[in-house]
C-alpha cells in the first residue's frame, strides 16, 4: 500500500518540484496539490489522503489554522508540516495545532520519505533542530511545576537509550543503526516505550521522559 500524499504550499514551482520527487519515491503516492489551507481541508475532504504535507504561512488559511481544522473534522489524515522556518512560535504552534511532525524545506528526499511513512503510522517525526526546542522549552519549565509520576514499569536501558534518541529527532531508521539493531527491533521498542509513558506518540514520549528526569 503506498502513502497517499497531499501537498500544500502557496509556492506553484515547489509544489511542482515536490510532487515530481516524490512520484518517483516507492510507497509513495501524490493525490493532489493545494495553493492555501482552505483548499487543503476541501482536498482532503474529497480525495482522504493519508498525510497532508503541510507548509505553515499561506494566503487565505494558514497551515496551523488548516492543521487544527483537519484534526477536528478529519483525524484520520495525518498533518506533516514542512516549512522554512523553525522558530519557536512556529514549532509550538503546528505540534499544538495537531501537525505529527515537523520538517524544514532542506530536509534530504530519503528523510522527506521516511517521514512521509512514519507519519502515515501516526509516527511523530522532527527535525533534529526542532527536537531540541522541545526538549528546552521542557527544560525551561517553573521549578513549581507538578512533576509526573514514577512509571509503574521502568524502562530498560535500551529503552532508555532508544527515547533518548527519540528527542532527537532521530527516526526508527536511524536509531537502529546507532544503536545496531535491526528496525523491526527498534519498532518493538518504540511501541514498549510508549505504553510505559502512557503516550500515544513519539513527540509525547520525549517530552514525558524529560518530565521524567531519563535525560
């Protein structure tokens, strides 16, 4: 089964550009093209791709706005912002939004790719820059603020090696061959980390193992 994509971007030739790459990808598959948020939601609406390749400042309706309409009226099509910009409020605002990743615009096409399917699995995927805001903005919370409880199963060491990669960034891919395993190995123990957390995403598993104090 290939990824069903939506791209959206204000940008005709980067549209144009993107869908080519990606036509050529295996498992991947390009729907349709949206210029503005508006157009992305009735897109979705009618053509129910699994991801919605979404940039963030648009004409009409932005991506953060467009991402938060998805989530409320189609949650079964995953938001995967790709932008140029990385600033904070950005960030915060398409995770809060519902996006399940963040990428920016210089991100490889094996990454773009990876990603594409990871989301498609309700997988979150960041940019490693993007990553590390989150895990400071955790960092810069008030000393008052509750901590989380102790989990009621500890993770393991390679678990704990595996989150830790986790928050940064890194995808499945990635983390098995850091750590030398293979990625099946590496899915199970994505899957174990999160029902430990109690989380239901990879973004969510990070910020909650350095709630945690694991890294």
């Amino acid at each position: 089964m290939s990824v069903r994509v939506l791209i959206v971007d204000d940008q005709a030739l980067f549209r144009e550009a993107l869908a080519t790459l990606l036509e050529v990808q295996p498992g991947i598959e390009v729907v349709g093209e949206a210029a503005d948020g508006e157009q992305a939601v009735r897109l979705c609406a009618e053509l129910h791709p699994d991801v919605a390749l979404m940039d963030l400042r648009m004409p009409v309706l932005d991506g953060i706005a467009a991402t938060a309409r998805l989530r409320a009226e189609q949650p079964g099509v995953r938001v995967l912002a790709l932008t140029t910009f990385d600033d904070d409020e950005d960030v915060f605002a398409a995770l809060r939004a519902g996006a399940v990743g963040y990428l920016l615009k210089d991100v490889s096409s094996t990454r773009l790719v990876e990603a594409l399917v990871a989301a498609e699995r309700g997988e979150s995927v960041l940019q490693p820059s993007v990553a590390a805001k989150l895990v400071a903005r955790v960092a810069r919370l008030p000393a008052e603020t509750p901590r989380a409880q102790p989990l009621a199963t500890p993770l393991s060491e390679r678990e704990l090696e595996v989150v830790r990669l986790l928050a940064d960034g890194r995808s499945n891919r990635e983390i098995a061959k850091t750590l030398f395993l293979a990625e099946g190995t590496v899915k199970n123990l994505v899957t174990s980390v999160l029902s430990k957390l109690q989380v239901r995403d990879r973004t969510q598993a990070a910020l909650r193992a350095r709630e945690l104090g694991l890294f």
